[in-house]
C-alpha cells in the first residue's frame, strides 16, 4: 500500500503481495512496476483519485480492480482469476487482459492488445464498452449484456471462437488494410456500426440477431 505524494518505482524481481495492492491519498501519488517484475495481487487492486499504478509486466490479479484515475499496464498481460469479481473505474489501459475464473465488467476500459477468455472461465460485458485494439480470444464463455465491443486501431484483428455480442463497431485506421477477420461464426444481437474498416468472414457467418 502507497499513501501520500510519493513517485515509487517496484525494483526489478518478481513481487507477491498476499493480500490487497492499494494506492491511495495524496495527489500526485504515482507506482510504476519495472519492466522484470511481475506482480501477483491475492486478492483487490484499488486506485484512488489523483492516484496512479503504471504496470511494466504481467500482473495477476484475485480479487477486484478498481482505478478511481489511472491503471495503466503497457506491457505484458493482466490475468484476472477471481471467481466472481469486477473490474470497473476509470483510466484502466491494458495491453493484454486474460480472464480465467469470472469477471464483470462495472465501467469501459481498453485493451491494446489480445482480449482472452481462458477455457471454462467467464467475462461480462453489462452496459459498457470494451475499446480492443488486438484480437479477441474466446476459449469461454463471454456475455455481452448491454455493452459494445469496439474494434480500433490501425492493424487487423481475429474474432476467435463464437461469440454472441450485443453491439460492434468496427473504426479502424484504414478502410483497405485493416479488417476485423472472423474465425467463427459471430452474433451481433443488436446494432453493427461501421465507422472505417470492414469484415471478412471467409467462409464463416456474421449472423445479425432479432
């Protein structure tokens, strides 16, 4: 636990915190983890207001996570391996997030990389958006609620496994060389936005539901 205005950065080695990891107190207090260590949190990960955790590694995570202002993970993946826990707040950036027990989505968030869904595990969308600039990867079992997945950037994504979303939007950079490409066949139960970009379904089926 971080409280004040304090900049700290986590030396390199991996780290293992047994309980919760919270920042909180004080503008300006800031927790950046090096680019060796990866972290392991068993149980909640909380970020206060005028608080930030900027993760160079994987982290794993138990319990909740929750960012009040900024989480921020620019390299490796976050795992999220509760059984029943949220992830929600504000300023939550990942690179790669994996699910692998079940997690609700309370706010938006983005994925800058892969969005997985380990075998057997769950993720809930609910209302909000999911802002993917990689692939998603559905081993699972993903709900999509009310919410919208977003595909953006200026590379092409996967849509792996058979998926049944509430809303896509598809805004890539370019309309001729990046594509959303479809590996299953995939359900949009509501609405199907195009901004920049397209979908390849090869021989699979984008099936528009009632």
């Amino acid at each position: 636990s971080e409280s004040g205005d304090v900049v700290k950065t986590i030396p390199s080695g991996n780290m293992i915190i047994c309980n919760n990891l919270t920042s909180t107190d004080g503008s300006g207090t800031s927790v950046t983890t090096n680019s060796a260590a990866n972290t392991t949190v068993g149980n909640n990960v909380f970020i206060d207001n005028n608080n930030a955790y900027y993760a160079s590694n994987n982290v794993s995570i138990a319990g909740n996570l929750t960012s009040l202002d900024i989480f921020s993970a620019s390299a490796g993946t976050v795992i999220m391996t509760g059984s029943s826990n949220t992830i929600g707040g504000t300023g939550i950036i990942l690179n790669n997030y994996a699910v692998a027990g079940t997690i609700t989505a309370n706010n938006s968030f983005e994925i800058d990389g892969n969005f997985t869904i380990n075998n057997g595990s769950t993720f809930n969308a609910t209302a909000t958006t999911e802002s993917l600039y990689g692939n998603m990867i559905d081993n699972g079992t993903f709900n999509g609620g009310a919410g919208t997945m977003d595909f953006l950037g200026g590379s092409s994504s996967s849509i792996i496994g058979a998926i049944a979303f509430n809303k896509i939007t598809v805004d890539k950079a370019s309309i001729t060389s990046a594509s959303v490409n479809l590996n299953n066949n995939v359900t949009v139960n509501s609405t199907l936005d195009f901004i920049s970009g397209n979908i390849v379904t090869s021989s699979n089926k984008l099936i528009m539901g009632l």
